[in-house]
C-alpha cells in the first residue's frame, strides 16, 4: 500500500515527530504507533520503514504489534469511521437493530470502506457509555440513545 | 491558589453529555466572558454527579446550588440572575424533594432503604477535578503524609489486611497480601502499576474515578510503592479514555510541583516517578501479565503464570499491579483505619462497590454501596424498577466474564463469599439487567462474539474453542442445532475453563454453562420445537 510522494513526506513528518515526542525506545512503540496512525489515519508501509530504521526494532515486529491491537490499523481507511459497540450491554437495549440500519444505509458490512472512500464502519467493544446505549461513534462525536430511525440523520451530517 | 468567587460545575457523565452538557458548556464560557467575570468565577466539567433525572446539571458553589436540566438556551438567564446579580435563578433549579447531590442523597434515604455509601467516589463530582488546591482541601494527599511519616510498610499491610479490602478488577485477592509479596521480594528495582485499561463490557467506574479524582489514584499508588518499596510506577489507561488520560497527566504534573512526587516525598528518602501510558484497544490488556507485556512495547498476550507479576513483573523486576477501584479504596483506610472501613458491608468481604446498572430499567446510571445488598434492592431502589413494569429474567454480573443469574439467585447478597457459594461471579461490577423479552442464546452468542474477537490467540482452547462455540451458538439461533451441539457446548466450556492459559479464556465458558444450567428448557425449545420462545433468534433454517 505504497502513498505517493508528498503523502509519503508527511508520514516520514509524523513518524519523526512521534519518535521526537516520545524518544527512540522500544517501550515507546505502542505510544509512538498510536501517534502515527492519528496523525495520518492508518498505519501504511513507509511509516514501518522509518519507525523500523529509527527505534532498530524488525518491521515483522512492528507489524506484529500493530495488526494487534484495534486502534492500529494497517489499512486505509474512509474519511469519516464509524465505530459502533457491539457489547452486550448496547444489544440487549435496541443495539441490533441499529447495526442493521447503519449496515442497510452505508451497504457495507463489518471492517468494509464504501466504494467512495467516505465511510468505514468498524466494530468495537465497549466504550464505558452503557447507561445511554445503543451507542454509536462518528470519528469523535458520540451518539447515544440511538434509534435505527435516526441513522439516516446522524450520518447526513457528515455529508 | 488563584480566588474565584463562584466555582460553576457541569455535570458531564454520558447522560449529561448525551443532552448537550458540551454546548451548555461552550455556552457557559461565553456568557460568563460576556459579564465580564471570567476572573470571578471558575468553570469546570465534573463527571458523574449521581443523580440522572434531570441531566445536564449546572451546579454553582459555594451556594451548592444545583441547575437542571440546563439547556444552552438558559444559560445566559441563569449567568445573569445568579453569577452576575447574585439571585437563584429558581426557575431553573432542579427539583428539589429528589435530592441535591449526595448529602440530600443520603438524608433522604437514611433509615429507610440503604443508602448509597460514597468511599471511592467520595469526591467525584463534587471536586473541580482539574484543582490539586481543591483535592488538598478535600483530605487529599493527607494519607500519604501519614503514610510516609508516620508508618513503617509493616504498618500499612496490617492495616490493609485487617481493613480486609479485597481487589475489585474481579478475582477479589486480599489487598494486603499482594502488596506483602511484592514487599518480601528481592530486589532493587520494582515497579507499581495501577491497572485503568477498564474494557469489561458495561463497566464504567474507573473511567469515573479517572476523571473526576485523578489525584486519589495518584496518592494511592505513592503509598503503595513506599510500602513495597518501588520508586516507578506506571498508570496503564484504556487508549479510549482520552479525557481521563489528559487530567491525569495533568495532575501527575501538579503533584510534582507540589512535591507528591519526585525526590524526598515529605522530606524523607522516599522518591516515586509515575507515567502514564495508553493501550491501543485490546480487550485482553486488563489481565495483568498481558498489560505488562503492552507496556514493554510488545502484543498483549498474556504470559505463563508461575512466575507471578510480584516477583517477575514489568522488565522481569516484582511488580505490584492493582486495579482503579481497589486503589481508590487505599487513602480512606489509611485516613480512617481498618476498623472504620469494616463498619460498611458484610465481615468477609468488607467496603463499598461501585456497580453500573444498564439494560431494561428505569434509571441505568452508577452507584457505590455497601457490598452484600441484593440484585432485587438495587433493581428496585436504585434502578428504579424495569422498564414497562416487565418482569426481572436475568441479569449479567461483571461484564462478559461474569456470570448469568436467574432471576431465582436476585435475593443472594452481593459479596465475594456469597456470590461464590451460589456458583457465581461478582466480577467488575457491571450490572446488565434483562427483562421477559431477552433470549438467553442470542445473549449467548452476542457473549461469545465478544470472546472470539477479544482473544490474543496464543493458546488453541481459546482461540478454537470460542469460535466453535459461536459457531453451534449461532446454529441453534438458525434453527439448526442439534442435541449434540448442547453436549459439545457443555464440554467446551469445560475446556475452555480447564486448558486455557488465562482468566479471558478460562472464563468464557461461564455464559454457556449458565445458559445451559439455567435456562435448559428455552434452550431445547430452540433444538426439538425450532422455536425462539422471546421471537429474536432468526430461526431462518441456515446452517454454516
């Protein structure tokens, strides 16, 4: 998944930054990848490349790591991600029918990014925000209380 | 200490914020900037003020006035009537013969039911969290003068021990005893971790503790590493909780400046440096040998055990590792003493708990109580009864490690020694509760979901036996299960509890044994008759 030139600038900007921030340590790895994917949305190939050659830690490693844990992603992503909760909590208040109304709008499914690269929808565990489940998040606005009536609302303002 | 004349607080729990506490907010600086007073008074947003009915809340000290629900359209009469004239603004007040915060609270409740029993949250709420000067005067940092001047380690494991104080991530491990074996081991170098990565579906308290009384842990965990003599510490927050890990680092700094931390702590030799250091999103990172390896840089997968975290932890050195909850419960024992903390809950298990109540109820929300009071007390006192009047089925303790209980087990007082002698887990705390209308193998599968997903993979009764459950779980909500699939499923819960290498998969089995022991013939309603008595498995005939 190679990015052209000027984005690749950028990533090489991030990484530095990160490291600067953080220090070239390898118990910084988590914060530092944590840092990079914010700053540029995913984790792509040159961002291993360069955090690999500053911190000596194997690329097999660094991918290791990332394709771990949820908020690394190694992919690219749509312009707007939704996370919805998919925990039993949020379930058994109405959540079930507000995932089927996110999926029936968008016509994607789970991990899956609209053809237009405007939306990915991705699944999370629980976010502490039971008492007003179902929940679902849009980049960094939270929604509570959500009925499959409003998807449709919610997810026009994004427009 | 800069004076402010007035301290405004806005109530910022998901309630709160789900209605427009972030505008009111915005709001709120905006006027209070038009008047002219943004040097008279201060603004802060609070966490959970305890009570829910008529979020958000604007509370305004040192009248302790108490606003709500407050709209961003009130805001400029209530800055005008109370902030800049000097009057209540009575039309805005919250109704009054609920309660007013936590001292109403109580009074209201005293003598009549139980009352709520604030310990851990004792200040959440009602403290500007972002004020070291406001925790110092609310006893703060107290304990760890008396801690490190006054008592010798030995000192403060007796009185843990005798406190009785029980871990509160689940296992219930006397507190006293870990910090002992920490304290016996042998070397140099330890470390002390506070463990926030709080992902336990349906458990908030910790993210509630985090934000609206940062400093508590940080005291706690300086009195625990003068005790098993470490002079690091590592604060471990859910990548999630941005808001919690920014006032938190916040106030690791402020107590550096006021000599909390850092060098000769009280003047004495004691010297403790903390971090804060954010997971990424893994589920597995609350299990302790996991969230180690998370802070090495490394997946989070958890370790073999023996060795122990306490003498082979963070970097092979002994590490204390304590969850939020239990810390929090630190500084009030030492301020007290044991025998003060015994006065709450029963003798074998003693102290408050902090529950969350969700699912079919009136008022879903966070409480501390006394531990021992019963799921029936708390659905009808505190949760205000079931939605719709509908009756009580289930309710599901402690996240998706917990356990399932009936609606028989609803009189089992909640403690350790009860709950384990009924054959089931307190857990975090979470408290789902169920009415008529859910299907215990929908919740099941939705369960199961969960522990395929979350788990590291490392070991294969874990990483297998989830998937397969799910996989007969989703059968039998086709349709399309077998009476064998039931026996499999009794037997990989079995394996999954015996084989696994950790508490995520020696736990995951839990859900089905108690569906299948519980619910038997709902669920062979779905085997033999193909029928989903509450109408939500599809039942469409599919098989995969």
């Amino acid at each position: 998944m190679a990015v052209n030139e000027k984005d690749g600038k950028l990533v090489i900007k991030a990484v530095q930054a990160a490291v600067d921030h953080y220090g070239a340590s390898q118990d910084e790895l988590i914060p530092i990848l944590n840092e990079v994917n914010r700053e540029v949305g995913y984790l792509p190939s040159e961002a291993f490349d360069e955090i690999s050659r500053l911190l000596r830690v194997p690329r097999s490693r660094l991918f290791s790591v990332a394709s771990f844990y949820r908020m690394l992603s190694t992919k690219p992503r749509g312009k707007h991600v939704i996370q919805f909760c998919e925990s039993a909590p949020c379930h058994v208040v109405g959540g079930r029918e507000v995932w089927q109304a996110i999926k029936d709008f968008l016509k994607i499914e789970e991990d899956e990014t609209t053809s237009d690269g405007k939306w990915t929808l991705v699944t999370t565990s629980c976010l502490g925000l039971c008492s007003v489940g179902p929940v679902m998040v849009v980049d960094d606005d939270i929604y509570g209380n959500v009925d499959p009536a409003q998807v449709p609302t919610i997810l026009e303002k994004y427009r | 200490m800069k004076a402010y004349r007035s301290m405004v607080l806005v109530s910022s729990d998901p309630a709160s914020i789900d209605k427009g506490a972030n505008e009111v907010y915005q709001a709120l600086q905006t006027e209070i900037n038009a008047f002219g007073l943004e040097n008279e008074i201060s603004l802060t947003m609070v966490g959970d003020v305890g009570r829910h009915d008529a979020v958000p809340l604007v509370i305004v000290y040192p009248e302790a006035v108490i606003y709500g629900p407050v709209g961003k359209e009130n805001v400029h009469h209530l800055v005008e009537e109370h902030l800049y004239k000097g009057r209540i603004a009575t039309n805005l007040q919250a109704p009054v013969k609920e309660l007013s915060g936590k001292i109403a609270w109580l009074s209201t409740r005293k003598g009549t039911l139980p009352a709520e029993q604030r310990i851990v949250l004792e200040r959440a709420g009602i403290i500007d969290p972002e004020s070291i000067d406001d925790y110092i005067i609310h006893d703060g940092y107290q304990a760890l003068a008396k801690a490190v001047t006054e008592m010798s380690p030995e000192d403060i494991f007796t009185t843990l021990e005798k406190s009785g104080l029980r871990g509160r991530g689940g296992a219930g491990f006397p507190t006293g005893t870990k910090w002992r074996f920490v304290c016996k081991a042998n070397s140099s170098k330890k470390y002390v971790i506070c463990n926030a990565d709080e992902s336990e579906p349906g458990t908030f308290k910790d993210r509630l503790i985090l934000e609206g009384d940062p400093h508590s842990i940080i005291e706690a965990m300086a009195i625990a590493a003068y005790a098993v003599g470490a002079d690091e510490g590592y604060l471990y927050i859910r990548g999630e909780y941005t808001i919690a890990q920014e006032r938190v680092k916040q106030a690791i700094l402020q107590a550096e400046e006021m000599g909390f931390l850092g060098e000769n702590i009280f003047g004495t030799e004691f010297k403790f440096k903390l971090h804060v250091h954010s997971g990424a999103g893994a589920y597995i990172c609350g299990e302790e040998t996991a969230l180690i390896e998370s802070i090495e840089g490394k997946r989070g997968e958890p370790r073999a055990r023996p060795p122990y975290p306490t003498t082979n932890g963070l970097w092979g050195k002994p590490t204390l590792v304590n969850n939020v909850e239990t810390l929090a419960n630190v500084p009030p024992i030492i301020r007290h003493g044991a025998d003060w903390y015994r006065g709450f809950g029963p003798a074998g298990s003693p102290g408050t708990k902090v529950y969350t109540i969700m699912g079919n109820v009136n008022q879903t929300g966070l409480i501390e109580v006394p531990m021992g009071i019963t799921l029936r007390e708390v659905i009808a006192i505190y949760a205000k009864g079931m939605k719709n009047n509908k009756p009580f089925k289930l309710a599901q303790t402690g996240g998706s490690s917990g356990s399932i209980i009936p609606a028989v087990l609803q009189d089992t007082p909640m403690d350790f020694d009860s709950f384990a002698k009924a054959g089931v887990a307190l857990g975090s705390g979470a408290l789902l509760i169920c009415d008529e209308d859910t299907c215990v193998i929908d919740l099941a599968r939705v369960l199961l979901n969960f522990f395929r997903k979350e788990s590291c993979g490392k070991c294969n009764p874990c990483r297998i036996g989830n998937q397969r459950a799910y996989e007969i779980l989703t059968n039998i909500s086709e349709g399309t299960g077998t009476m064998k699939d039931l026996d499999d499923l009794m037997l990989l819960s079995d394996n999954l509890y015996q084989l696994s290498n950790c508490g995520l998969g020696q736990t995951a089995g839990a859900p089905i044994r108690d569906v299948l022991n519980h619910f038997r013939a709902e669920v062979e309603a779905h085997v033999r008759l193909k029928v989903c008595p509450t109408g939500i498995c599809p039942m469409s005939g599919k098989r995969i």
